[in-house]
C-alpha cells in the first residue's frame, strides 16, 4: 500500500474515534441530564464545556417542545451519519488508490 492510502487510512480511523467519542461523550450528557448533576462538579462543567458548542447550533434550528429538547437526538443521527459516509468513503478511497 501506498504511502498516501496509509494516510488517508489513518485520516479514517482518526475521523472515527473522534466521532466515535463525541457520540458517547454527548450520550453521557443526555443520561446525566435526567438526573439532575450538581452544574458545580468540575466533570459536569467540562462534559458541558466539551458538547455546548457542538449542541448549540441544533439548538437553534430546533427549539425545545415541551421542555424537551431534542438537539442531542438530532447531532448523535449526524455523528452516525458522517461515520457511515465519511469513513466509509475515506476506506474506499485508500483501498482504490492502493490497488
């Protein structure tokens, strides 16, 4: 293999542990939210710190309905959605160049 598709191979399992830790990462903060952490806790200031700025813009396109917000559905749908697509792509893209 190539020395390019070894780096577009490395690009794919990079793209796909950040996004593999930013879907659990954003399903930790939807499960403490149902229990009410303290907003003190430096964990759950940092867990906020990490996703707020990944969440907010899908809280803008979708307000919340009934008290209930459902950015963090919306933003975990697109993180499977870029993983398929994305990192899939970039695989095919290195066995393509390889052969």
């Amino acid at each position: 293999m190539g020395i390019f598709a070894n780096f577009i191979e490395a690009v794919a399992f990079l793209v796909n542990a950040v996004l593999t830790l930013m879907f659990w990462i954003i399903l930790i903060r939807v499960l403490m939210s149902w229990v009410s952490p303290d907003p003190y806790n430096p964990l759950v200031r940092a867990l906020y710190q990490l996703t707020d700025p990944i969440l907010r813009p899908a809280q803008r396109l979708i307000p919340p309905m009934g008290g209930l917000d459902l950015s963090p559905i919306v933003v975990l749908l697109a993180i499977q959605f870029i993983k398929i697509f994305l990192v899939q792509s970039l695989h095919e893209l290195a066995r393509g160049i390889a052969y």
